[in-house]
C-alpha cells in the first residue's frame, strides 16, 4: 500500500498535463475516432450482428483483479508516461493535434471486428487485460476539419500487462486468428435511404513477427465488397486492406494502427520506433 499515494500523484500529474478541449470538440473527435478502428463502412459492422453505435461505444469490460504486487529489492515501474509513446517527430508528416487518454484494467483491443468473428462462433473474445494503458491520436497538420478515411491518422495504444500475460498474448495471437482465417458475416444494412440483408467475407492473418522490439506481429484484415444478399447488388465501398502492428517490450505491449494512407513498410518503421521509446518504460528496461 505504500507505492499507492505515488501511484496516485503521477497519474494526477499526468491528468494537469493534458490539452482539453472543448466538449463539442471532444466529442466529435471520439466519433471520428471509432470510426477510422472500423476497417469497411457502418454497413459490414451490422454484417457482424453488431450495430455501429454498439462498436463505437467506449469499452465496458469489467475490469480483472489485478495481481498484487510481489515484494522487490529495487522498484517497479508502473505507470506510463507520455514520452513511453511515439512522439510527433517520429512521424514523416507535421502533426496538429495530439489527443492522449490513460485508463486502468483495460482489455488490450487488437481490432473489434475480430472479436465480432470470433464472439459470433460462440468463442471468447480472445483478449487480454492491462493493468494500466495509455493511448493517443496524432492527426497531421493537414488534415481538414472533417476527417476522412484518406486523412492518414494514426493511433497508438500502450499497455502494461503481468509481464506472463504481455507474453502470452504475442505467442497465441495465430491461435486467437485461426478461428477467423475466412469469415462470413450476414446481418442487416442502412446506406442512405436503402435498407437490407447484405453478407461480406472478412479475413485475417498474422503475415510478419519479430521485426521490432522483443516480439512483435502484424496483422492483417481483408474484406470483400459487401452485397445485398436479394440482389447481388453492391453495398457501399469496396473496403481496403488494413494492418495492425503488436509489439511488445518486456511488460508493455503496444498496438499501432495507420490511417488509409499508411502502407504496411511505415507501420513496420513506426513500430521499430515504438520499441525504442517503450524501452525506457519496460519491466525490465533494455
């Protein structure tokens, strides 16, 4: 009990050092948020028996019991500072806007609509649990008012796990993919005014490991276009391709995902990059 008061100090401290913006702001800058985690358009989230508004919502998993921790000679680090994160001189564009949150006992969020794939075969969810996080947006200095899927956001998630678990999770990750390696999704659509049945086949795979840090994977979704199961018709757009990056050092796992504009060579770069900044952080450090 004697580490909690500073436990409690520093994340006060790191509360003073945020940017808040106003409530409008916040709140559009969250939608544009859970929009872009969402590789093809609302339609195909209603084809994984989920509604847009249900996956964008914030997480509201109960939190684990967190271990306590075992006595040491030397101090443990716990909390994550932002200089633990990717910085705006990391990225090759200038960036405008850097919104940063941290959170306690979080699941460690690979991407939703695997865990869609993997809940509708009446599996678990596959996840593992923090026991702190931090994460962050970067927005370029060109970006417009409005987001769009070309404006080429990246997001970072930072988490600090048992150092068992943050291993664990690099080393099942094919096993948690396999049940999705093809998935056929069906359910209910609205895009404009047309509303019907349509069906998609999603895909994933880890496709690289340990091209950073001390174990890291990427992992690749791909969806088909989405149909009006009636007609045959086309729904929407065609969706493209996205990757996310998993790295972990010592006890910190990281999750990196690139806007539309990034290509799977960046995310490998910004990934390296990651690694080296989370060194300092890591239980133990490099």
């Amino acid at each position: 009990m004697r580490d909690d008061p500073t436990f409690v100090e520093q994340i006060q401290r790191d509360l003073r050092d945020v940017r808040w913006l106003g409530p409008e702001e916040i709140r559009s800058r969250a939608r544009r948020r859970s929009q872009r985690k969402v590789v093809v358009a609302t339609v195909v989230l209603a084809f994984a028996g989920v509604s847009a508004v249900a996956v964008a919502a914030p997480r509201k998993s109960p939190p684990p019991v967190l271990p306590a921790a075992a006595p040491s000679a030397s101090p443990t680090r716990h909390e994550i500072t932002t200089d633990a994160l990717l910085q705006p001189v990391d990225l090759p564009q200038q960036v405008d806007v850097q919104l940063s949150q941290s959170g306690l006992g979080e699941p460690v969020l690979l991407d939703h609509m695997l865990d869609a794939c993997r809940t509708s075969q009446g599996r678990s969810d596959g996840r593992q649990y923090s026991i702190l996080s931090r994460s962050q947006t970067l927005v370029p200095k060109r970006a417009a008012a409005i987001l769009t899927r070309s404006d080429g956001l990246l997001t970072q998630d930072l988490y600090r796990l048992t150092p068992d678990a943050a291993i664990q999770l690099l080393a099942t990750l094919d096993d948690v993919v396999a049940p999705c390696a093809e998935w056929n999704s069906i359910g209910g659509y609205k895009v404009g005014g047309a509303t019907g049945t349509g069906s998609a086949t999603h895909r994933w795979a880890v496709v690289q490991r340990d091209f950073a840090g001390d174990g890291a994977a990427l992992l690749r979704h791909t969806g088909s276009q989405p149909v009006d199961q009636k007609t045959g018709e086309p729904i929407g757009e065609a969706p493209r391709p996205s990757t996310t990056a998993v790295v972990r050092v010592g006890d910190l796992i990281t999750v990196l995902n690139l806007g539309q504009t990034g290509t799977e060579l960046d995310l490998r770069r910004l990934a390296a990059v990651a690694a080296r900044r989370m060194c300092a952080a890591a239980n133990p450090a490099c």
